[in-house]
C-alpha cells in the first residue's frame, strides 16, 4: 500500500511539473470564449483544413501554362518599376533558398521615405502551389497606377499610405509546383509560436522566413494580410490553442479583426455568401489550429494586425479564370487598404517641452495589446471597430500618461497627445544642473541643497531649536557643576 502511494505521489509530482512546464497563453490575451454571435458550427466541422495538406498532385504544364515564371515575375515587377516611378519603388527583402530575389513594389506618393502614414503590406504565394495571389497582386499594383489620378480609392490609397506588395514570398515551391519551399518547408509553419517552444532556433529558419521577420523589424507596418488559395474565406487569429483542440480562440483585438475580415468578405463578389463560413469569415482556431504561422507572429511581434485570405476555391485554377478572381477580389483588396485611413483612431505623440515628438506606445482599456508609435515622428495607428466607446492611453518612459475616452464611429478619429515630463521644471523650462554637467558632485550638493531648503525647512528649523535647547541645557549643567566645585 505504501509502495502505491509513493508510486501515486511520484507521478502527480511529474504531471505537475510537465504541465508546468507549458507557456501560457493568457499573458497574450488569449482566451476560449464563446463564439461570438453569428457564428455557428456548420457542415465542415471535421473537414477542417485538409486544403492546406501536402498537395501531392502533379501541376500539369497545361494547368501551369498561362502563369507568369520567376523570371517573368521579375521583368514584370521592373517594368512596373519604370512605368510608374512617380509613385512606386523596387526593392528585394532577400533571397529565396535557391537564390531567387524576394521582390517588393511600394506604392506611395513619397516612396521609400517615412511620413506619418501606415504602411501595410500584401504577401503572395505563401505556399508554392498556391500562384493565384501573385498574379492578382500584379492586377492591384497596376490597376493602382493606372487610376490613382482618376479613382477616389486609388488616389486615398497612393497619398495616405505606404502600400509594400511581395507578389511572391516562395518563388522555389512555385516553380517545383508543391506547396513547400526548396527545402520542403510549409513556410506558413515556420515562425516562432506563441503556444510551443518551436522554431526558436534562429539559424534553423528558412531564408524566406527571415527575410520576413527582418522586414517587420525595418518597417513599422500597421496591417497586412497574406493570399492564399484551396478555399473562399477571411481568416484571423488567433490560428492555434494550447491544448490543439479546434475552437473558437480569441485574440486581445478580436473584434478588430472580425470587422477587418467582414470588410474584406462584404466587399467581395460572393464570400460574404458562404454556406461554409457565416459572413465568409473565421477564426483560425476554430476552423483549424496551425502552429508557427505568419500571421499570429505578425500580431504578437510586429504588432501588425494580418489576415489570412483564401481567395479561390481551387489552388491552381486556370490562368484563363485570373481576370475573373481579379475582378472579384479587386474592392476586397483596395477596401482593406484603405480601411487603415477610413476607421481607427490615429495621431502623434508630442512632449509639451518643446513639442518634440515622442516615440511611446498606445494602449486601449480592456484590449491586452500595445500599438507602438513610429519612430521618426511619433505617429501612432490604432485599428478598432467602429461604433464603440474606448479609452485611449498614451504612454512613454518619464512621462505622465494621459488618457481620454472617444466614441468612435464609422470614419476615422485623429487624437494627438501632449505629454508633461514626470519631473518639475524650474522656470527656465529645464531641469536643474550645474554649469558644468559631467560634475555629478556639484549635482549632489545642489540635490542635498534643495532638499534642506525646500519642503523640509520646516523640519530642519524644529531640529536646530532642539539641538540648541539641549546645548543650553548641558552649559548650565557644566556651571552649575563648576560652582560646587569652587564652593565646598
């Protein structure tokens, strides 16, 4: 009996420190909820993600004919280049396994400088056998240029943000016609995870992913969302639980983003319409868990709110049906642009010395996630769904924080904040110091200086008369010992 309660204890200790030993979610805002309302479990529970699987099936050249190659790519992306130089720039974020360079258009009225605008960001061919998003992307950068003189959305798109388009993140998986990269890696699993110590290991990584990991570091990107293809549907985080069951598993800005995929679902030719996803929307989780995504990562480290778009029903559909998928996604993917000017509350962060810009963050009451403000000039873009009460908080090391409470409906708020140094200044607007500044013995004695005469005077007065008093009294204790002595 004895042996078996040893043996009890022994594995209770083990199961302790094994679940122990799991990260938490909770510090991310994640959380199991209930499904929020319009959502239902429906005819595809079970059938979960089997789009994204290992497509083993051989891509013809009759079904591949019609794509663009590597190298069409590539001449397509330079000649865009050249033609709309006034509004664009090219540029590589690195190279692919096999060396193929990662080509990026930017799309601005000021290319390649910083401005107080967010950038967000459109990625193609995440998965190699999945080309439909690189030939749409082309469609949108060109379209772009050709109306941006004429069409309100184009011009709101080219003068108020910083538009960055990878019409193809893995050029290898393309061209070997499978889903992974040179390597065989589903690049959609290859970033660090929230939920499970994976792909921790910096020099393991694909090249692919740590161009995009090192891009998010250079650009402070706002939003962004990734092309996909096997299914009809906006997806959003969070894409994975701890425990790996499918569920509904919500982020810290889950409404955000639901409005986000609606507008990116309502402004499509019929994704709205699914019988498969209520309002052609879901959350990754709930559909199907994956782990070391690119969107989740996005979120977390980035502080970029990503989509997940699976813009075709078939992967690899004919190249004749690329006018038409253009045609249907084409307010989907210029709607979602725009939204990060049209919704959210947005503005600069200033000192009120001077009115220097101050490069702080940005918190919302009741939302566990931190918006940071951009570096150069302190400006701050916060998407949150409309028709809402919020209370904004602005806050920046050794400063006071200040907050205020708006109401935000459809159209977009700017609020900038001034904020005062937690420490009091002296009139002339500074702090005080000694003439010279590198003396930190002169700054010393004037610390001690003011702490005698400023609000302890009082105190150090009190003190003075009590040392005085006892001085008096120990005098006359002496002379009256001196008299005995001289009189016996």
């Amino acid at each position: 009996m004895i042996t078996r309660m040893k043996l009890l204890f022994a594995l209770l200790i083990v199961s302790l420190t094994l679940s122990s030993s799991l990260r938490p979610t909770f510090a991310r805002g994640g959380q199991h909820a209930p499904l929020p309302s319009g959502f239902e479990y429906s005819s595809y529970v079970g059938s979960a993600r089997h789009l994204f699987e290992e497509n083993r099936s051989y891509i013809s050249d009759e079904v591949a004919q019609g794509y663009m190659t590597n190298s069409d790519l590539e001449k397509a992306v330079k000649a865009f280049g050249q033609r709309c130089s006034n509004i664009s720039r090219i540029y590589s974020i690195g190279k692919s396994v096999n060396g193929v360079p990662l080509w990026v258009i930017e799309i601005s009225d000021k290319p390649g400088e910083e401005e107080a605008e967010p950038a967000f960001k459109y990625i193609g061919n995440v998965h190699g056998d999945e080309p439909v998003g690189r030939e749409l992307l082309l469609f949108l950068a060109n379209w772009i240029c050709d109306n941006y003189l004429e069409d309100p959305l184009a011009r709101t798109i080219v003068e108020n943000v910083h538009l960055h388009i990878l019409p193809s993140m893995n050029p290898d998986g393309f061209s070997l016609r499978r889903r992974g990269n040179a390597n065989n890696v589903d690049l959609n699993r290859d970033f660090p995870d929230q939920f499970f110590l994976i792909n921790e290991d910096a020099d393991a990584r694909q090249p692919e992913t740590t161009a995009i990991m090192s891009w998010l570091r250079e650009i402070h990107f706002t939003a962004s969302a990734s092309l996909h293809g096997g299914a009809l549907v906006a997806n959003y985080p969070w894409d994975g639980t701890l425990d790996k069951r499918r569920t509904y598993f919500r982020c810290p800005d889950d409404e955000t983003f639901r409005f986000m995929a609606s507008t990116y679902s309502r402004s499509h030719y019929n994704m709205s319409l699914s019988k498969e996803f209520k309002g052609g929307i879901t959350n990754g989780a709930y559909w199907y868990p994956i782990y070391g995504g690119m969107q989740d990562w996005n979120y977390i480290h980035g502080g970029c709110f990503e989509l997940t778009l699976e813009i075709s029903d078939n992967k690899w559909p004919s190249a004749n049906e690329l006018p038409t998928l253009w045609e249907y996604n084409k307010m989907s993917m210029l709607n979602l642009v725009a939204s990060l000017v049209k919704t959210g509350v947005h503005g600069r962060i200033f000192s009120s010395e001077g009115g220097r810009p101050l490069r702080g963050s940005i918190t919302i009451k009741g939302i566990n996630h931190t918006v940071k403000a951009g570096r150069t000039f302190a400006d701050y873009h916060r998407l949150l769904a409309p028709g809402g009460r919020y209370e904004v908080m602005a806050n920046v090391a050794g400063y006071k924080s200040r907050n205020t409470c708006i109401w935000l409906e459809e159209a977009a708020m700017t609020l900038d904040f001034v904020l005062d140094p937690e420490v009091t200044l002296n009139k002339g607007g500074s702090l005080p110091r000694s003439d010279c500044e590198c003396d930190c013995g002169n700054t010393s004695k004037l610390e001690f200086v003011d702490f005698i005469w400023g609000s302890h005077l009082g105190v150090f007065v009190i003190l003075i008369a009590v040392v005085g008093f006892l001085y008096l009294l120990l005098l006359r204790r002496r002379n009256i010992n001196l008299s005995k002595h001289r009189h016996p």
